[in-house]
C-alpha cells in the first residue's frame, strides 16, 4: 500500500458560476427536453475547444476501442457527461417525473435498513450517483455521501441552494480529520450506509495498485480500511444512465467483512 497525490483536487472549476446559474435559468423555464438541445451545444463547444476535457476522453476511448478515437466518439462523450449533469438538477428540484428508473438488487439495501445494520456503498464516475441519491431518499433508506468537494464550491453551493436537505446527508471528507472519522463511526454503527467512489484518490490516501484496462492503475484503500476497521459489509452500486431518461440501479455484494492482514 502507498500513498498519493491527487492533481484533481487542485483544479479549478471549469466554467463560470453565471453559466450554471443560465442552464438552471433555461431547464426550469422551459424544462428538459428544450435545455437537452443547449447541453448539446454545450458539449460541442467543449469538445472542440476543452483541450484537456478532449485528451481525457480520448485517452479513455482510446484503452475502450483499441484504438484511436474519433471526433464524434468524443463529442459523445462528452455530451452524455453533460447530459446526466443536467439531470443532477432536475433530481435535486425533486422533478422525479421526468425518469424512468429501474432497481437491480434492491433487496440488498432494504435488508439493510430493515435490519438497521451500517454498510459501505462503493460506486464510481460511471453513470449517475445522483440518481441513486434520488432513488434512495425516495424508498427512505439512511444513505450518507461521503467525498471530497473542494474543489467544485460554487456549483455544490448552488446544488445545495436546489435541495438544502442536501447538506444533512453529505459528509465532507476534507473536514478535520478526527471529526470526520468520528462522524463516520458514529452513522455506520447506528445503521447507516456510507455511499463513496471507490474510484478516485485524494490527497496522501493510502492506495493499491490493481490492472484496469491493461495497465497499473491507483485505487484509494480507504473504503475497503474503513469497512475493515467498523466491521461492516461492502456493496458495489451503480447507476448507468440510458437515452432518453432510463437510469438502471443496481446493488450487489462485495464483501460481508473485509480481514486486513495484522501487519
């Protein structure tokens, strides 16, 4: 196990804080399927002018296909990124009417909570956390969002603005050290699921190394410490977004107890 650096962290926003707020503006006057065609122009901007946006992409697509990627693979890319980014707000305003969405694996989380037992939902920055959010506050389950958002203040401030009971189930990961650790403890051992990417390191996280795609890549090891030192389950969650406005959900079993090795 190591430790790393996490560049993400420390970069800026992209996009002004008046561009959001304009996109809000337009998907609240006029409602999704008119704001859908802006976010489509939205995207083709960044694709043609985001150089760092498009060398991501492309990086990925490249690991995906095996092969260089094409302008419209990119383009797709990016729009399906800005596509669930939009529905992010129409979830936070509660506009549930607007999807369609489908439970894989359910079961898992209502035993959980009828059993009041804390667990570790591990997803990652594939598809929509968003609507698992939704789906979850729907069905009542106890799920805290744990992560780091420093670097994204004003559209968390606005998403915040949005649906203020937000902030309750949200746990900040850059806050003090032993009052998160603390906090943590507390909402798992009282019955709570604890939901974090399992995907992205942050600034000196302990990490290990695991093939994806072919190649080495760096994992953050805390959910899988932390699951270790409460003693609770670890459940993998997802949700894929499908064209129009489909969201498919699905939960299954990880681990029912992660053993560390003593040293």
């Amino acid at each position: 196990m190591s430790e790393a650096t996490a560049e993400w962290l420390t970069q800026k926003e992209r996009g002004a804080i008046w561009g959001i707020r304009a996109v809000l503006f337009m998907a609240t006057l006029f409602g999704r399927g008119p704001t859908r065609i802006l976010v489509r122009f939205i995207a083709l901007y960044y694709a043609l002018f985001d150089r760092d946006a498009t060398t991501a992409s492309r990086t990925y697509l490249a690991k995906v296909h095996g092969r260089p990627a094409r302008f419209r693979e990119v383009y797709a890319h990016i729009l399906r990124f800005a596509q669930t980014t939009l529905d992010r707000l129409f979830m936070l305003q509660g506009a549930h009417h607007h999807f369609v969405v489908t439970r894989e694996g359910n079961h898992h989380l209502q035993k959980l909570t009828r059993e009041k037992r804390g667990a570790i939902l591990l997803g990652a920055h594939l598809g929509s956390f968003e609507a698992m959010r939704m789906s979850g506050a729907e069905e009542r389950f106890p799920i805290t969002i744990v992560g780091h958002f420093e670097n994204a203040k004003m559209i968390n401030a606005l998403l915040s603005q949005l649906n203020p009971e937000l902030n309750e189930r949200v746990l900040h990961i850059g806050n003090s050290p032993l009052d998160f650790a603390l906090t943590l403890r507390s909402r798992v051992e009282s019955g709570e699921m604890v939901a974090m990417m399992g995907d992205r390191i942050g600034l000196n996280d302990k990490t290990v190394t695991a093939r994806f795609f072919g190649e080495k890549a760096l994992f953050p090891a805390g959910p899988f410490l932390i699951a270790a030192t409460l003693r609770c389950p670890v459940y993998l969650v997802f949700g894929i977004y499908r064209e129009p406005n489909i969201y498919e959900l699905s939960c299954m079993p990880s681990k029912d107890r992660i053993h560390l090795p003593r040293n």
